[in-house]
C-alpha cells in the first residue's frame, strides 16, 4: 500500500479531504459476510468532527455534506469508530 503523498499538509477541517488518502487497490474486495455487527450513524448526533475518519483502519469513512458516511462493502466491523465517537453518533448494531 502506497501513501498518497500531497504537497499540503491540511491544517483545518475543511482542508481535510473527503476520502481515504490512500491510493486505490488496497481494498478491492468487499466484505465477504462474515461480519456480525456493523457501525450506524445518526447524523442528527455527528457533528463531523471526522476523528472516526482518521482512526478507521480501512479507511471506509468518508465526508458526506458536512456529516459522515460508512462504505459498508468494505467495513469490518471493528467498532473503532464507534469507541473513538465520544458523542455517540456512531453505535455498532447486529447485522442482519
């Protein structure tokens, strides 16, 4: 896995970029079934301070109109996201 390298290092929020910062080919391919529980946001409790972002090992959590979004196809199911959430918009939930 190779870092994507920028020029700028982001210095605020907005400067943050919305995806992963890696290169594509790490994650190419989804979710075979086998996780149990899955990460649920509600987005009237994210106040997209994206620390979630930047500790998911996966790099699935991505910027979406000033919230977050989960690419459940490429989403283990750590719950790293969920402890690292200290107003608790993210709660891990069974899958189904």
């Amino acid at each position: 896995m190779k870092p994507y390298l920028r020029e700028k290092v982001p210095k605020t929020l907005s400067e943050i970029p919305e995806y992963t910062v890696f290169e594509a080919g790490y994650l190419v391919s989804k979710n075979a079934g086998w996780r149990n529980v899955r990460p649920t946001v509600d987005k009237a409790k994210c106040v997209g301070c994206l620390k979630c972002y930047l500790c998911c090992p996966d790099g699935v959590i991505a910027k979406q109109d000033g919230k977050i979004a989960i690419d459940y196809d490429f989403c283990k199911g750590c719950g790293i996201c969920a402890k690292t959430c200290k107003l608790g918009a993210i709660e891990m939930e069974a899958e189904i």
